[in-house]
C-alpha cells in the first residue's frame, strides 16, 4: 500500500509541528503545512495529496467552506476537520462540515494512536460523523429549493400568510411545504424547524445551505 500524503492546515505552527511528527512516526508523508484556507487551496493543484487535515476555526476564512473548494478540485483529496472543541458540543457545525464533503469531524485533543486511526480510517473510506449527524445532513439535503425558500423565511418569524404573500404561492402550498421540511428534518414544529436554521446562520457559513444538494463524492 502506497504511503498517503498529507497536508496539515491549522494556524498554529507548534500545533502543526506536533501533529505532522505524529503523523509521519506512522508511515505517512506530510507533504506540506499551510496556516490560512488561501494558503492550503494555493498548493493543491502543485501537490498530488490523498487527505487534508484542516482545523475549522481558521484566519482568513472559515475551514468549512475551503473544505467544500477543496472538495471540487479533480481529483479532490478527503477532508478531515478539526476543531478546539469537543464535536459532541457542534452538532450544527458537523452537519455543515458533512454537507460541505469532509471525511470526518474531530477533536484536535485526539492522542497520537487516535490521530494516526482517524486519518487512516478516513483514507480507507469511513465517514467520522455520528449517525444522528449524518441522518440529519441527508435529511437536508433532500430538501428542495422551495422547501428551502420556505424554512428561510420560517426562520425570520413569518406566518404561511406571509410566506405565500412574499413567495407569491397559495398559503395551502406553503403549509404542504412546512409539512415537508418538518419531516425531512424529523422535528415535529415550526420552531424548532426555525432554531436549526437559526443555528446554521449563526455558525456563519451559510454557503453550505445554499449548497446542501450538491453531491457528495
């Protein structure tokens, strides 16, 4: 088996450091180290890389949509995300990692036996998401643009009256529509369809809402 080559991005140097020493005590090739999104996007099309090891909360740009850019670029390495915080407490946000293409989700508190599984687990094909995660990331990308349309609007506190007057569509289709999104996102009312939108908002990457039907290779 070839040795999997591996670009660490992550703006701190010493954490970088740690971790590509880690890396290549286990048989891989850190082949290159980048402290901003721009940075890490600069190189892919000079490196043949098979995984990206990306911290979410970066400098110049969030790690979620670099990843989704990164994703694009033929061929695309796996994306594994990281983050200062525990995943459990950002369940919002590894929905948005997921719908954006990333391999997996982790803490950047793993040992190093964890980071040499997560990476090698990812480079052989597995998803590092929960299943409820996971469900709910597949739950919203089945929704259609309408339905889409309609939760946004859901969100800003508007009636199906208002809806159907803003969308120029019947208040019967509006609330066939809420039905749907209510069952695609396996909630059971309006407002907690509205505080998981809300929550997408203010995580700040609302690219990967808009882009939630995209496939996912």
């Amino acid at each position: 088996m070839k040795q999997a080559k591996i670009l660490i991005v992550d703006d701190q140097p010493m954490f970088r450091r740690g971790l590509k020493a880690c890396l290549e005590e286990r048989g891989f090739i850190v082949v290159g180290e980048a402290k901003t999104p721009n940075e890490a996007l600069e190189q892919l099309p000079q490196t043949e890389l098979d995984l990206v090891i990306m911290t979410v909360e970066l400098i110049g740009g969030g790690g979620i949509a670099a990843c989704r850019e990164m994703r694009m670029v033929k061929p695309a390495p796996r994306v594994l995300l990281m983050s200062s915080y525990y995943p459990e407490e950002h369940e919002i946000i590894q929905t948005q990692a997921f719908l954006a293409g990333a391999s997996g989700y982790v803490s950047k508190r793993l040992t190093d036996d964890e980071w040499y599984s997560a990476a090698d687990q990812v480079l052989r094909g597995r998803l590092l998401f929960p299943s409820d995660v996971i469900w709910r990331a597949r739950r919203m990308e089945s929704l259609t643009k309408r339905e889409s349309d309609v939760l946004d609007l859901m969100a800003q506190g508007m009636t199906n009256q208002e809806i159907a007057h803003r969308l120029v569509i019947s208040p019967h289709t509006v609330a066939r529509h809420v039905s749907n999104v209510l069952a695609k996102l396996g909630v059971s009312s309006r407002r907690q369809a509205a505080d998981i939108r809300r929550q997408m908002e203010r995580e700040g990457d609302n690219d990967v809402w808009t882009d939630a039907q995209a496939n996912f290779p």
